[in-house]
C-alpha cells in the first residue's frame, strides 16, 4: 500500500500581480493495479469542504473511494465511481481520503483528487486579516468581484482540462484499437490469398495426366 502527505496551494495573480493563495488540495496520481493509496489532510478548525474526483484513465474509468473522520468513522465509501462529490463540515484532526484498485488485475488508473472549502474566503481573510464587519468601500467590493471571477475562471479551466485529457486517452485507445483491428484485417486478407492461390494450384496438379498415360 502506497500512502503519500501532499499538500498543494493553488495560486491566483490578481490585477496587481500580487499572489493570493486560495487553501486547497488539488492532484492528479495514478493508481497501480491491486493496490490502494491513501491521502491525509489535517484540519485545525471547523468549516465546510468539497472533496471531488474523477478518473481520468484506465479501465472501465472507475475506483473504490472512501473519506474517514479523525476518529475513524466513515463518511463516504463508494465501489466503482468514475467521478464523484462529497460535502463535509470539518472538525479538528486528520482526514484520510482513500483510493482502491485492489478489484483490478490488470490496468491501472489514472485519477484527479481536488479539496476545496465550499466558501470562497475573502482577500482580507487570505491575507490573514481577521473578517471586520463593516461596509466594503468601492474599489474593495471591485477587488472582491475580480477574486470571485478569477476563482470561477480557475475551476471552469480544470474541469476542461480534465474533459480534454479524458478525451484524448479516449481518442489514443480507439485509435490503437483501430490499428489493432485494420493489422489484423491485413494478416487475414494475406492468409486467404495464400490459401486460394494454393488451392487452386491443387485443382491444377489433379487434373493433369500421368507420364505413363500419355505414353500409351
């Protein structure tokens, strides 16, 4: 069993080029046949999550996932997903997300892992300022709008290329079937010239007259 720590902020440059960092988990591994791989994540506060996958490639697209709690409770166990979502609120401890491909034998799998918390925080709060209560001023309420806009624009840019990569696998597979197929065609096309070419030269060998028969 092959359990990894990974931990990976996503990066957003706003209008300043200033980096604001959006907490979250986002990666793509692969799976071996007959094996599993786990992930963790430690929570030290209390807040909602959205946990998502999606198998990229391999097989019939699916896997076993499963989310356990800090005390060893399940919260999500699933059998042959091909993509999945999962809610959860969060409490203090370590997490531990899942991945079986112990039902395969044979191929491997390919799968994309993203956490992320259900609420976009605010620029103030990613900057570790505390959330104040009063009225946002104008250009606070534009940056806002900007933040909002560009976090959209990330999500809607990794579910296409996660679209994209499903697809080309799907085209690279139907692509090698198909040249599987067509050399296959080709050796039967050649072994039934062969095969004709030598029946015929039999008809030929047992209608022809012996020596001895044209002597007499």
């Amino acid at each position: 069993m092959l359990i990894l720590f990974i931990n990976f902020f996503i990066l957003i440059s706003l209008i300043d080029s200033s980096p604001s960092a959006i907490d979250g988990t986002a990666l793509t591994f692969e799976v071996e046949d007959n094996d599993k791989m786990c992930f963790y994540e430690y929570f030290k506060h209390t807040k909602n999550y959205i946990w998502t996958f999606k198998v990229i490639s391999g097989g019939n697209h699916d896997i076993d996932a499963t989310v356990e709690s800090p005390n060893g409770k399940i919260l999500y166990k699933k059998t042959k997903k091909r993509q999945d979502q999962f809610d959860f609120e969060s409490t203090w401890g370590v997490y531990t997300f899942c991945f079986s491909n112990e039902f395969s034998t044979v191929t491997h799998k390919t799968i994309y892992m993203e956490l992320r918390p259900a609420e976009l925080e605010s620029l103030a709060e990613e900057g570790g300022k505390k959330k104040i209560s009063s009225a946002n001023t104008l250009i606070e309420d534009r940056l806002e709008s900007i933040h909002s806009a560009n976090s959209q624009i990330v999500e809607e840019q990794v579910h296409y290329k996660l679209n994209e990569a499903e697809g080309r696998h799907s085209a690279e597979r139907l692509n090698m079937m198909v040249q599987i197929y067509a050399f296959g065609q080709a050796i039967g096309i050649l072994i039934t010239g062969l095969g004709q070419v030598l029946i015929l030269k039999t008809f030929f060998q047992d209608g022809r007259p012996s020596s001895a028969y044209m002597k007499t």
